[in-house]
C-alpha cells in the first residue's frame, strides 16, 4: 500500500493488524504477539538463548481449538493441527525499520476493516483500538465468525469481499 496506492482500489483488513500512519505498526505487533505469547499450550522458543527475546511461537492445539477456529468446522480444525508451524517473531526494531507508513501514499489508499464478531485471538476491543485510532471508510461485521473467517463462515466472508469490491472497483 506504501510503495503502489496507485494500485490498490481497497485494502481489505479481515482477522489482522492494520496500522497506520497515527498507529504504529511496531506498537500492534507488540500487543499482539505478547497476548499470543501468554495463551494456553502455546510454545514459545528461544534460539538465541534464554536471556534474549524468544524467536518462534507455536500455536497449541487448545489454543487453536478454544481461540482461532472454536466456531469453524472439525474438519478443518484437523487439518490446522497438522499443519501448524513455529511463526518467527521479528524484533520490534526490526518492524518499525520495515514498515514505514506515510499519510500521503498508504494514507491515500481507502480502507475497509471486517470484525470477526467471535474472534478471541484479535479481540473486539483490540479492533476498535485500531479503528478508533487509525479510522477505515468503512467497517463491516461478520457476526458467528471466529479468527478464521474464511473457514468458520465462508458465504457470508464471500458475500462481505464481493460487496466491497463491487463498492470500490
């Protein structure tokens, strides 16, 4: 959205972080990751030693199954168990030197923001702080959905993307 706004009709934000140039990014990746960090069976490694910042964090099975799909089919909660991998967890420096948000370019990029209305991981207060202090043009809310919006209700994510891309096109 930095480099070609240009391109870009809308930035849809489903389930995740939207920074901005009033809302640092490095300050969202914090507050994320360390409630990640905290949650039930989830792992934590430490690559670089114990005195250092932890490196990975590996989603839990409980974790998986009470906080990011509690409402998608079995099935593929299954399918998410085996396929878990350990996500790197970037320093803060490292992201604040990354991504660099400007009002002029990713500012001028319109914005849509979807609340999963039962995500546990990204929580509705979490989400209101970031459309609070960095405001979309448009909120949407997909109600019966958990983290996964796309598994746990699919036609209505369909129906929600399909309406925003006739909107902005």
């Amino acid at each position: 959205m930095e480099t070609f706004p240009e391109k870009i009709s809308a930035a849809v934000f489903l389930s995740g972080l939207m920074p901005g140039p009033a809302l640092n990014a490095t300050t969202l990746y914090t507050k994320a990751i360390n409630a990640l960090i905290t949650q039930l069976d989830t792992r934590i490694t430490y690559d670089n030693g114990p005195t250092n910042p932890p490196t990975t964090v590996i989603a839990g099975p409980k974790y998986l199954t009470t906080t990011i799909y509690q409402l998608s089919p079995i099935e593929d909660l299954a399918l998410a168990t085996t396929l878990v991998r350990p996500f790197y967890l970037y320093r803060a420096e490292d992201v604040s030197k990354e991504i660099v948000l400007s009002s002029k370019r990713y500012g001028s990029v319109r914005r849509v923001f979807i609340v999963a209305a039962e995500n546990k991981a990204l929580t509705k207060e979490f989400s209101e702080l970031m459309i609070e202090k960095n405001p979309p043009d448009e909120v949407k809310e997909i109600e019966g959905s958990d983290h996964v919006t796309m598994m746990s209700k699919p036609q209505q994510l369909f129906t929600t993307l399909l309406s925003i891309a006739n909107k902005y096109r």
